[in-house]
C-alpha cells in the first residue's frame, strides 16, 4: 500500500497486489471485512452510541446492510505526474469535505507519513 484514506462512504487507496493475486478481491474482502465484521457490529455493540439506531438504519438495503459503496474506480497509474496527482487528491479528499483543514490531520489516511510523520498504517512512501 502506497496511500489510502478513509472516507465516510468510500475509501481511496493507491495500492499493488502482489504476483498470484487479483486487486479486485483483495478490495471485495476488504469491504466484507470491514463492514460487517468490524464497523456495523462496533456500532451495534456500543452502548454510548445516542445515534445507533438511525446509524444503523443509514445502512440497511432491501440486499442487507452496506456501508461501503458499490462500486470500485481502478485507475491505473502510468507516470510520475499521474502518481503525484492521484496521491494529492487522496490526501486532500477529507479537506474537500470539510472534514479538517489541513490534509494531514486526517486521522484516516496516510497523508501524515507524507509530510514525514507516522500514520496508523504501514505503508510504502513514494
């Protein structure tokens, strides 16, 4: 993983699959993962939650709960300017939104490890 940020209802990442295996299922188990294993089940569970029923019900689908949304956008990533732009984007996205003024504030992402700090995860500066 190169960069990553996560948003309230998607999540970027610049990131490789290794020789044997496909992007796109590493991507699909992330989500499953994520959404009904981790996320929607703390949110069930906590009891200091006020808001947890309509939380809950933001989620829900005729198909079952999602969090995540549906679709995936790959880009492949060809050039150095194509790199910077898109890593630029997944940083600034949660500045965009208003959800900090400064990109590398965002808790949920690896825009600190950019600007030489330690974010939560592991990741390959470029």
């Amino acid at each position: 993983m190169f960069a990553w940020c996560i948003m309230p209802n998607h999540v970027h990442l610049m990131v490789r699959a290794i020789e044997g295996h496909l992007l796109q299922d590493i991507l699909r188990d992330f989500k499953t993962f994520t959404t009904s294993k981790v996320i929607l089940k703390a949110m069930a569970e906590n009891q200091r939650e006020s808001r947890k029923e309509w939380l809950l019900k933001q989620f829900s689908t005729p198909d079952g709960n999602r969090f995540w949304r549906a679709d995936n956008n790959p880009i492949e990533l060809w050039s150095n300017a194509a790199i910077d732009q898109k890593l630029n984007y997944i940083h600034q996205n949660p500045v965009e939104e208003g959800l900090v003024f400064r990109a590398e504030d965002y808790v949920y992402s690896s825009a600190n490890d950019y600007v030489g700090g330690h974010g939560l995860l592991g990741i390959w500066v470029i």
